[in-house]
C-alpha cells in the first residue's frame, strides 16, 4: 500500500484539473518571474493567473523548497 501525499504536493491533483496546466508549467512560471518572496510570488499567482490562495501558496512553498 503506498502512502499517502501530503504537504503541499497534496494539492498538485486538483491544482492541475482545476487550471489544465502540470505543475512543471507553474514551477517553471514561478521559477522565471522576478518575484522571490513567497508573500509576493503567492499574492502574483492569485491576481495575475486567477489561483485561489491555497493552491497558489501550496505551488510556491513546494517549488521554493525545491531551491528556486
């Protein structure tokens, strides 16, 4: 039996069906913008691509994690 995601990837499933892009588009955007703070990186996913707060902090803490 596999366990079961948690953190922030946890959202990854419904991140992907709610928006229609894989994740490797979001961290890749998150990677390429001039923005490094995760407050703004979050705040910048909210306003400029219509995320909703939660997947937009999940997307950012795990991509920041990862060594942006």
């Amino acid at each position: 039996m596999s366990e079961a995601v948690t953190g922030p990837a946890s959202y990854f499933p419904s991140i992907e069906k709610k928006y229609g892009k894989p994740i490797s588009e979001w961290q890749d955007l998150i990677r390429s913008s001039p923005l490094t703070r995760h407050g703004e990186l979050v705040g910048w996913l909210k306003t400029e691509h219509g995320l909703g707060h939660g997947h937009a902090n999940a997307l950012v803490a795990h991509t920041l994690s990862q060594g942006a």
